[in-house]
C-alpha cells in the first residue's frame, strides 16, 4: 500500500510538471476578479476601478505561477457579470475596456472591451476580445493588475460589484 502511494505521489509531481498539463491547466482556469463601480458615478463620466486578478493555477506553483511551462498565451474569453447586487444592470454602463498590467501597472494592454452596451443589457455581457497580443511575459508575473476603464451611462444608487472572467489559451513550451 505504502509503494502504491509513493507511486502515485511521484507520478503526479511528474505530470504537474510538465509543459502539456500546464497548458492545460492555464487554458482551463479563468483569470478572474472583482471591480466596484461606486454609486458616486456620475452619468457621462469616464472611471477607472483596479483589482489584481487571480487563478486557481496559481496554486501549483511554489512561485505563484508556471509561467515558464507554456508559450502562446493569449487571450479567447471575457465576460463581465454583476455580482452585487445581482440584478445590477450592466447597461448603466456605456462603454467597457479591460487592461492586464504588471502588478505596478506596467505593461499595461488592453485584452477586451465593449463600445456598444446595451441600455438593456442586464447583468452578463460578453466583451470583445483583444487577442493581437500575447500575454507569454505577463503570465510569468506573480500578480496580474486588471484595470477597467468605463464610461458611465446612468448612475445607481448603490455601489456595484461586477466579476470580470478572463480566459486563456496557452500552448505547451519547447524544451
């Protein structure tokens, strides 16, 4: 019994580590965070919220990340949903871009954006996706800054949380 663990023990730590699984690993786990757009907003107005971004892979790495495993990162989802309050209709917003940075703000590119919001849109939007640019250096990074730069189109009357949902491509790195 003790040699079956031991096996399995050793044969996870291998696969964890190889390039394959991390390119899977990063390509299935979002980059998510949470932005406040607060009640102060005004109506035509532009704002910005900062908020670092997390990954449930970032827990496979003593570093924070397995950066150095993969290549061709680039960006294939974004969504932004309203969390609370649930019913917050994302449609008081006119217009949405979404940076990556480096946890200083370095860097800094845009990956998604949404210019046509729908006064209607309701508490889930799909943006548009920015994936000219690969994403390899700022994966490595222990901390990924996302920035939301939004233009307000009708002010509410309490702070809103909106979840912002990043997916990832990435392709195993050559040895």
């Amino acid at each position: 019994m003790k040699r079956f663990f031991l096996a399995l023990t050793i044969l996870c730590t291998v696969i964890s580590s190889c390039a394959m699984f991390q390119s899977m690993v990063k390509s299935s786990f979002p980059y998510t965070t949470t932005l406040v757009v607060p009640a102060a907003s005004q109506a035509g107005n532009s704002y910005s919220a900062i908020s670092m971004a997390t990954s449930f892979d970032q827990n496979f790495s003593k570093s924070g990340n397995n950066g150095d495993r993969i290549t061709l990162v680039r960006i294939v989802s974004a969504k932004l949903t309203s969390t609370e309050p649930s019913d917050y209709n994302i449609g008081n917003l006119q217009s949405v871009r979404i940076f990556l940075s480096k946890e200083d703000g370095t860097d800094e590119i845009v990956v998604a954006e949404r210019n046509d919001i729908g006064a209607n849109a309701g508490n889930n939007v799909v943006l548009d996706i920015d994936n000219s640019h690969m994403l390899d250096e700022l994966v490595r990074e222990p901390g990924i800054r996302v920035r939301m730069a939004y233009k307000v189109r009708k002010g509410f009357s309490t702070d809103a949380s909106l979840h912002v949902v990043l997916g990832l491509a990435a392709y195993p790195a050559p040895k």
